[in-house]
C-alpha cells in the first residue's frame, strides 16, 4: 500500500466514525516526518477514542500496526503515527489552540470529498 493509499484509508476510516473537519495534508515535500498528516476532531473523548480505535481496527486487519501512539487515554490530542501517515484527532478546543493547519500551511490540502459519505 503506498503512503497515499493508506492515507485515503484512513480518511475513510476516520469518516466511518463521523470525525469531523476531516484534512489530508501532503507534506513529504516540506518534512521527513511522513508524507501525510490526516487532522480531525471529534466532539467528545468517547467520539476521539472510537475514531482512533476504528483506525487502529481497520488498519489491524490489514497487518498494519501503528509505530506509536500518544494521548489515547486524554481525549484531546490522539496521535497515531504509521510512518508515512500520522494521524492527529482533536477535541475543538486542542484544536484551535495547537493550529496544525495553519503551521502546515505551505502544504498540499488534498481533495478527499470523494472519499467522504
């Protein structure tokens, strides 16, 4: 699966649990972080946690594990990092504060409304 693609499925995955504000910001080009930071919210700890465990889940089934993961137990910033995709789920308020689109700025928003339902 290339970085894209597994991007894409993670949107996906994302979409499945209602995450909201859903990004996919290209940044290989500007980073050796990874070549894709996925960025959503979800409105409550519980919704942060079942959109991280669906990503977990999902990606589980493909024999795809993720490398690390912080802030699972707080609800406000979960990160799960898969190398070339690290996915960020915020509450609003973590969100707003931290800004991670706004300090990616110079990055490719790529267009995932195909990919939403």
């Amino acid at each position: 699966m290339t970085p894209r693609e597994l991007a894409e499925y993670i949107v996906k995955a994302v979409d499945a649990k209602k995450a909201k504000n859903i990004k996919l910001l290209r940044i290989d080009d500007k980073t050796v972080l990874a070549d894709y930071f996925v960025i959503c919210g979800g409105n409550s700890n519980t919704q942060i946690k079942a959109i991280a465990g669906e990503v977990e889940e999902k990606l589980n089934e493909l024999g795809i594990a993720p490398h690390h993961i912080e802030g699972y137990n707080e609800g406000i910033w979960t990160v799960l990092d898969y190398s070339s995709v690290i996915v960020h789920i915020f509450n609003r308020e973590a969100r707003d504060f931290y800004k991670l689109e706004k300090l990616w700025s110079d990055a490719e928003d790529v267009d995932i409304s195909s990919l939403l339902v």
